[in-house]
C-alpha cells in the first residue's frame, strides 16, 4: 500500500473510512488553513499579518540599539503608529529608537520633544491595522 492510499485511509469509531486525496486537501485547505487577512498601513498594502510583521521586524532588526532609525525607517514606524492608534497622537519631529524592551526583547520607542515617550508593540500595531471583515449578525425580529 502507498503512502497516498494509507493516507487517505482512517478509522473513525470503530468504522474504517476511505477518503480520496483531493477531499482531504480540500477539507485542511477549507477548514484548517485561516485565509489571510490584508493590513493597509499607511500607504503600503500587505496580504497577511504575518508579511505586515515581519517587513516591520526587518526595520526594527535594521537599527542598532538605543540608537535614531535611519529616516525612511522612522518614516514607516509613523506610519505605523498613526495608523494603529497608538497612544496619544505623536508630533511629526518625534524621535523613534530601537529600544529593550520587557522580557529581554527590543522594540521601537517613538518620543516626543516633550518629553513623551509610546512604546511600540509590532503585533498589537499590525492587529489594530489589519482589514477584518466584521461579524454579521442577524436581525432581531421586531415586535
């Protein structure tokens, strides 16, 4: 027996079961796999979270620590934390720095000339950006 005729092959209660490959497929693709949820941050589209995630963990890995990013990358964190809604609004002369951050970890420190300072979580910035599509519910019937 080959491995795709065993694959295809299972028990189930006691009643044995043959599936074709192709409803197996279907079934990890249509029930297991999530579809990947688009994140618009400002003007750059990305097709999943995980893509949005690690473009940002790149410019967070491209700086050195306690150190200004370089413009183009402190550009897009802006853009970043704008779009996410991260904390109070941040001036457009803010300062972002790649710092330590809990647990050992490093992240972006945006801080304003007066002193402010909003640390910057990748994911939680990402999740408030991305696209999700809302949860319809069904109309209560009126009386």
């Amino acid at each position: 027996m080959s491995f795709s005729q065993w694959y295809g092959r299972f028990t189930f209660g006691g009643l044995y079961l043959s599936m074709s490959m192709d409803f197996l497929s279907f079934f990890f693709e249509e029930f297991l796999m999530p579809s990947p949820i688009s994140v618009q941050i400002g003007q750059r589209e990305f097709r999943s979270m995980n893509q949005a995630r690690l473009h940002y963990r790149e410019v967070l890995h491209r700086s050195e620590l306690n150190r200004p990013v370089v413009e183009a990358d402190r550009d897009e964190v802006m853009e970043l934390v704008k779009a996410a809604a991260l904390g109070a609004p941040c001036p457009a002369d803010s300062q972002v720095r790649v710092v330590k951050m809990g647990y050992g970890r490093i992240g972006f420190e945006v801080r304003g000339n007066e002193g402010t300072a909003c640390r910057v979580s990748i994911m939680r910035a990402v999740r408030e950006c991305a696209a999700v599509p809302p949860v319809l519910s069904t109309p209560s019937p009126s009386p």
